[in-house]
C-alpha cells in the first residue's frame, strides 16, 4: 500500500501483539490456506489515537498514514494532546498523520492550527468545514494553506462543500478533503454517487485528495477504490478484515457455525 503523492479502538484486540499479528498477516498473507491482503490502488489510513496499535500498524507496514480526531482521542482515554501527538510523531515521520483542532471559533482553530502544523512536516491539520454555529471555516481554511499548512478539511457530506474546499485551496499544497461517506449512507442516502462527483471535482486540483471517511464495513474499501478515491480512513478491525476478501463462502458458513458451537460450550449453555 502507498500514500501516493503525499507520502477508534475496536473491541476485536485485545492488545497491541494481537493487532501486530493480524497486522503482519494482512502485510504478507497468511501462510495457509487464508487468501492473501488485496493489492488496493486506494491508500488505507488507520483511524484511532491508540499509540500502541498506531506504531504497531505502522511498524508492520499496513497502513499508508494515520487520522485521529477528538473523538476518538476521549475513547482512547487521551488527556494530554501534545503528548500523544510527539509520542506518535517521535516514531512515526514518514506517513502523513492528521490531527484535528477542537477551538469552535476560526481564531482559535487557527491558532490551534498552527500549533499542530510545527508539530513536524508530515502533520496535516485537521479543520471541520464548519464550526458548532454553522459558520464556514473555508476562510482560514484559504489562509492557512496559503501559509502552506496541509490542511485536511473534515466533516465535508456536501458537493457545496467540497466545491467550496476545493475552490479555497492553493494548487502548490497537498491537502486532504474528508468526505463523510458513513454518515451520509447512515441517512438512508447512497454515498456512492456523492463520492464519484467530488473525485471529479477534486481533479482539477490534483494536490487536493479526496479521502472516504467513516466506513461502515469492509466493502465500503472496494467502493472507494471504485469511486477513484485516494485513501479510506478505516478502524483496525475493518483493516483486518482485508485479508477476507475472495474468502471461500462455504468455508466461511462453516466457520461461523463453528464459532457459535464453541462460543455455546464456552458459556456452559444448556438445555
């Protein structure tokens, strides 16, 4: 997998060697009779502020860049920001990593902003399109990358809103546009069609990548791909998945029904 161009926990691990063995399976395929991680055009982002598992995907070569958000960092039991952002940036130099300002007014994003910028060149700054009041951002979104900050624009679920993020960034500077595609499907809209006009839009700034946010399952990767996108941010249990693809479904029949055989013994049921 590469980043080309630019180069929230889950419940499935149980810790950090764990996610180091499913991450090295999905690097370099099983060894059985398990099919082997897909060959993706489309970059894969890891998405969480677990500092363990982040290091442990980038040191098995499985992802191509990392996304936090406060979010994630309150599940992750994150209090000192600074902290967790050098103590990632200390290892971790040579794949993009987004992190997001949590000010509400664009004066305090900004400083905010460029707080996180001079944390180290690799940093993308992460702005929501607008802040709680519905006021748009895409002013200092302008003048932050016009300084030459990466910016990562995020919360985008609108063409308006990436024809105004795309109308706002330089053509000299990478930046990423975070379309909510999860979200949007959540509303009972298909995303898809949404992904493929803002990757058209995008195209006439080829420095701006469009990147599918909050995936809902597996299949939401191979969409992405298809749509054109750059990069799909995706948890680490959706990321190891990967290696299921083309998976035998008898197979898979059986060994769903053999995970509930051992599960029921496992839990002493009876009848």
């Amino acid at each position: 997998m590469k980043w080309h161009d630019l180069r929230g926990e889950a419940d499935v691990f149980n810790g950090v060697n764990e996610f180091m063995t499913i991450a090295a399976k999905i690097k370099a395929g099983p060894l059985t009779a398990e099919p082997k991680a897909p060959r993706l055009k489309i970059s894969v982002f890891a998405d969480g502020a677990n500092v363990e598992q982040m290091l442990a995907a980038y040191e098995a070569d499985t992802v191509d860049g990392f996304t936090t958000n406060p979010t994630l960092m309150a599940k992750a039991g994150v209090s000192d920001y600074e902290g967790f952002g050098r103590a990632v940036l200390s290892r971790i130099r040579d794949l993009p990593i987004s992190f997001e300002v949590f000010a509400d007014d664009l004066q305090g994003m900004g400083a905010q902003a460029r707080k996180l910028a001079g944390w180290g060149a690799n940093v993308f700054v992460k702005i929501p399109v607008m802040n709680t009041a519905s006021t748009s951002t895409i002013p200092l979104v302008r003048e932050l990358a016009s300084e030459g900050l990466k910016i990562n624009v995020t919360a985008v679920m609108t063409l308006e809103q990436v024809s105004d993020v795309v109308a706002a960034l330089p053509s000299n500077v990478p930046a990423i546009c975070s379309i909510f595609a999860g979200r949007i499907a959540d509303t009972g809209r298909d995303p898809v069609p949404i992904m493929r006009e803002a990757v058209r839009m995008c195209a006439s700034r080829p420095q701006v990548k469009v990147l599918w946010a909050s995936p809902r399952e597996v299949l939401n990767v191979y969409q992405a791909e298809e749509c054109g996108c750059h990069a799909i941010a995706a948890t680490p249990d959706l990321i190891a998945k990967l290696p299921l693809k083309g998976k035998d479904l008898h197979e898979f029949s059986r060994e769903t029904v053999e995970m509930f055989f051992r599960d029921a013994r496992k839990a002493g049921l009876t009848l």
